[in-house]
C-alpha cells in the first residue's frame, strides 16, 4: 500500500523535528534528477558546521525519507529540548 502525498508530508514534519534534537537540517532535493529521482531525495546537514551528515553517498541527496529517520532514531540522544 503505498504513501498518500500527505502522509509524506507528515512524515517530514515529523522527521525535521527529530533531526532539530540533533542539531541537523533536513534538506530536499527541489528538483529530483536521475538517481534523485529513483531512489533518495533527502540529506541531513549540520546546523553548526553546515557539513553533510547523512544523504550524500555517491551522489547528493541519496537518501530516502525512511533511512532519513532511521538514521536518526539510531542516534544517541544528545539535544533534550530545553534551549
């Protein structure tokens, strides 16, 4: 059963308020291309060092939403909320 547009957004928001815990960005591709296209999308980037974390393997944006947040959800916590 596949994903309805709103529950790809939802999945987002969801996903950019986990990587704020971590102190990444999630950032996606404005127009997808080739490899883009077929399989990622997505990149996490470092909000102090504005490096790339996370969705850069061979190509920019590489990852899926789903690695995305697996990826966070394997993360230690380090950022707790009270800012």
């Amino acid at each position: 059963m596949g994903q309805g547009k709103h529950a790809v957004v939802s999945q987002e928001r969801r996903v950019k308020r986990l990587g704020y815990r971590y102190g990444v960005l999630l950032m996606k591709c404005a127009k997808p291309f080739g490899k883009v296209a077929e399989h990622g999308g997505y990149m996490l980037r470092d909000e102090e060092t504005r490096k790339i974390v996370f969705g850069n393997t061979g190509y920019e944006f590489s990852a899926t939403l789903d690695e995305v947040e697996a990826f966070l959800e394997a993360q230690p916590k380090h950022r707790t909320g009270e800012d």
